[in-house]
C-alpha cells in the first residue's frame, strides 16, 4: 500500500494559516561539512553550523500579514508537509525584501529562525 507523501503542505505564522500558492523548502541539516584535503588527500572535514529556514511562495490576500512580517523578530512559524511530518522554526525573522506580484498577486518569503526542530 503507498503513502502520501506529496502534495498540499500548510505554513502558520503565530498562528495564523498563510495561503501557501507554490513551493515550500524547509532546512534539513542542522551543519554543513567541507572536505579538508592535505597531501592530495581528504585528511577530514570541517563543520559550519546551518541557519534553519523555511521558504515558501504565498497568496498576497487581503488577509495577509504584511505589518507582522515585516516587524516581527522572534515568530513561530510551522511548515506542515502532506505526509505528516512538522519543521517549527522558533525565534523566527524574515530575511529578505517582501515583493509583491501584481500579475500573480504572490509573494516568495523567506524566514530564517534561531532553532529548527524537526516532528
């Protein structure tokens, strides 16, 4: 029997349900390793601590939390996927400019957090 594993994911901001319109990406890794090569030779690696993020593409609805968004520093946003499993973002910001599509009345946000746990 398969599982659901694709399709209608959620996002919540403190709360409030924003309408997710395309993709969403969430950080899987909590560190990136770099090879160290000597003598010709990887020898090790090193590790750099990796900013939990979540990114998604939404409805620029009537409804939409522009003000919060753009003044809020430490949200809690929940990234839901379609097979049950939860990314919360805590002490979450947005990183980037917020750009509004007239044509498409859509917006990419990106959130950056000071932890990410995975559920």
């Amino acid at each position: 029997m398969a599982d659901l594993i694709a399709g209608t994911c959620f996002v919540k901001v403190d709360g409030t349900q924003l309408l997710l319109k395309g993709s969403m990406t969430c950080t899987a890794s909590e560190v990136s390793r770099e090879a160290v090569v000597a003598n010709g030779r990887v020898v090790g690696f090193k590790e750099t601590p990796v900013v939990p993020t979540i990114s998604g593409q939404f409805v620029f609805d009537k409804r939409f939390p522009i003000a919060k968004l753009q003044t809020g520093t430490d949200m809690t946003v929940i990234a839901e996927f379609a097979n049950g499993k939860q990314f919360v973002l805590g002490g979450a910001f947005v990183t980037d400019a917020i750009e509004f599509s007239g044509d498409d009345s859509d917006t990419t946000v990106n959130f950056a957090g000071e932890t990410g746990k995975w559920s």
